[in-house]
C-alpha cells in the first residue's frame, strides 16, 4: 500500500488531475501524514545545512588587520527566524489551512453547513492536501542540497506557485465545485494562513504542546472515537468506490457503470466519465440517464450537435425525463447555438411545466432577450431571481448562480432602456 501512495505522490508532479483522483480512491491518510512528518524532516535537515553555509558579516566601518597585517571580517553563524519544527507542517495544515479552505469554499460555493461539509470531506481533503505538500517540497529539499540558495529560493517560488496548483485539482476533485469557485477559494485560502502567520508566536506554543507525546497519547485515549470518525469520510467514498468497480466488473450491470460516470463527472474528469456513461448505453440502449448525462458533458464542451443527438434519444424514450429538465438543456442547448426561436419554444413549455425553476427562467429570459422581447425578458429575469430567492435552503447552492447572472441581464438591459 505504501508503494503505491508513494507512486501517487510522485505522479502529482506530472498528472496532478488524475493522480489527484486515484489519491481520492486509493490514498491513505496515515501515508500522506507520514510523508509529510518525513520530507519536512529532510526539508528541515537540508535548510541547515544551507544555512550553515552561509556566513553572515558583523558590519564595520572598516576591516580591521590581523596581527599579519591581513584585512578579515569576522563571521558569525545564525539562526534564521523562520526555522520550524518538523511537525509543524502536518499541524498547519490539519488545524489552519485545510479547515480554512473548507470554510472559504463551502462560503463560495454555498455547498451547505460548515459542519457537514467538515464531517463529509475534511479527511479526504486532508489526504489530498498532504500529499500535495510532500511532492511540492520533496523535489526542494533536494534541491536544497545542491544549489545556491538565491536559486532555491526562485524554485521555491514555483514550487508553492506549484502548489497552489495542485490544490486547485484538490478541491475540484473532493468538492465538485466549478472553476470559478475552486479559483476563488483556493486564492482566499491564504487568509487562514495569513492570520496563522500572525498569530504564530502563540500558535507554536500550542502546536508544541499538541505535539507532546504525553498530551497526543492521552487525547486519543480519550478521543479515539473522534479520531476514528475523522477519516470515516475518506473510507466511505474509497469503499464506495471499490464496490461500484466490483459490481462493473460484470458485463450486464449498467447502473453500475452510470454510477462510475457520476463519480467520475462530479469530479470533473470528464474523460473517463463519458466512457463510463457510454459503457452503460453499450450494455443497456434503454439507459436514458447515461444519455441524458453525455448529453450535458457535450453541452458543456460545445459539441451543440452530439448533445442535441443525446438529448432527443432521452426526450423519444421519456419525454418526461427528471422532472422535464430533458426540455429545459434541448432549450440551453439551442440557447447556445443561437437558435433562440427554438429554445425559446423548448423553454417556454419548459416554464409552463416548472414555473418555478431558477435556471430554467434565466434562460428563457436569455433567449427573449435575444429575440428583442424585452419587457417579457426582464419578466423571466425577475421571476428567476425571485424564485432563486425563495428556494429551499438545501437548494441554495444551486439557484445562487442563476439568481446573479439574471440579475446582471436586468441591470444590463436597464442601461439599453
């Protein structure tokens, strides 16, 4: 087991998408802690080793001479001020900044409940977090070794620029979130770091004591059931996974691999969900998801004419199809074409069967619109904000989008008028 995570771990530095999703099926959050524990530890040995190196001169106003008559300049060594535990790493990252991206994302994204996004995904972006941290700085401890440091410190750069990268693919891959908001959290989860580097003079005194063996045994004696639970999310999606591999190892399960593709398709990997999906239509032509489903990935990439194809195998099979939202992409669809007369009259029965429908309104809206039917426009506009207004709770997250880019088209079509 610890082979392969290793294997992962490197492969971030090359694949980091599709190592990020195996980290996500197959990783190990004991792995991923110890390979942080470990390249801190060396990081650590070869920052010393750098800093040895490198004299530092008392400032005079002039040399003074030995008793040879030679000019010298006395040197001393110093200790650097940002020096750190090798622990401290796998602390700041489990206490500080994986909560805090969490906060940020589940704040942008509206993805519910601090608490339960927490309980659902800490582990699992924890994993992925770690193991991101230990491939950034393994290639720069070894670095350390052999360069000067004004070049380390440019790689250093481009490592957490690096970084940063890989935990764009973290978040997107754990959280399903879209790239605007995985953007946005990832480039405000530096706050949480920014007010742990204020606050670091307390902050070591505490991680020094959560660090003590004597308080680290006694707490998971007495919290070894929260402990347990703190990666139940991780386990839960890896077991999951591993059943929905065995049930697809059998040529006749279709539901199986639409489920695979669901995975697959909320992480973004689009790839491998299409194949999925088509895998399912391959076993099974009556598998109306899996077309409804390649339909919405093609939309999305802009292959108009595969998606349409899809979209009327689901609407000649069921014209009903999850709540009649087969009507509503047909009319995204067309919307995205430009041909507004005929997503006008897909939305528009669309509508009369949801009326209440957020997106649904903003693209009717939309293709009024373009129709030069204004007034009726700001009418759809102004109905899907209000009907994002007074969604579900639970729903909120899904309706917020719609809610501001009608908004936007009002304010738009405020300043035409």
């Amino acid at each position: 087991m610890f082979l392969e995570n290793f294997k992962l771990l490197l492969r971030l530095l090359w694949r980091p998408a599709s190592a990020m999703s195996q980290i996500l099926d197959q990783g190990s959050l004991l792995f991923a802690s110890l390979a942080v524990l470990a390249v801190s530890l060396f990081l650590q040995s070869s920052l010393r080793q750098v800093i040895q190196q490198v004299p530092v001169a008392i400032q005079h106003p002039q040399p003074f001479e030995t008793d040879q008559g030679e000019p010298n300049i006395p040197v001393v060594s110093v200790r650097p001020r940002w020096s750190f535990a090798f622990y401290s790493p796998l602390l700041v990252l489990a206490v500080v900044y994986v909560p805090g991206t969490l906060l940020v994302t589940s704040l942008i994204g509206r993805l519910g409940g601090f608490g339960v996004v927490f309980q659902r995904d800490y582990s699992s972006l924890l994993t992925c977090t770690s193991m991101a941290w230990a491939a950034v700085n393994l290639p720069l401890a070894l670095l350390a070794m052999a360069v000067p440091p004004p070049v380390l410190a440019a790689v250093a750069a481009l490592a957490y620029l690096y970084f940063a990268v890989l935990m764009f693919f973290a978040v997107r891959t754990v959280l399903g979130t879209e790239n605007g908001v995985t953007a946005a959290a990832i480039g405000l989860s530096v706050i949480p770091l920014a007010a742990s580097v204020f606050f670091w003079a307390p902050l070591r005194l505490i991680l020094s004591y959560l660090a003590s063996p004597f308080f680290l045994f006694y707490a998971f004696y007495y919290l070894r059931g929260e402990f347990t639970n703190i990666g139940s999310g991780l386990r839960s999606r890896q077991s999951f996974h591993r059943m929905l591999e065995t049930s697809a190892v059998n040529p006749h399960d279709a539901e199986a691999q639409y489920q695979l593709g669901l995975v697959y398709q909320q992480r973004r990997q689009y790839p491998e969900a299409i194949q999925r999906f088509k895998n399912a239509v391959a076993i099974n032509q009556a598998e109306t998801d899996a077309h409804f489903q390649l339909g919405r990935i093609a939309r999305e990439q802009g292959r108009l004419k595969d998606a349409l194809t899809h979209f009327q195998t689901v609407l000649d099979q069921d014209e009903k199809h999850n709540l009649s939202e087969i009507l509503r992409e047909i009319g995204a669809t067309y919307l995205a074409a430009r041909q507004y007369e005929d997503a006008r009259r897909e939305l528009a029965e669309y509508i009369e069967r949801r009326p209440y429908d957020a997106e649904g309104l903003y693209y009717y809206g939309h293709a009024l619109e373009n129709l030069n039917r204004t007034d009726e426009a700001r009418e759809a506009y102004a109905r899907s904000i209000e009907s994002a207004r007074t969604a579900p709770q639970y729903r909120r997250r899904y309706t917020a989008r719609w809610s501001r880019l009608a908004q936007k088209q009002l304010r738009k079509l405020g300043r035409k008028s």
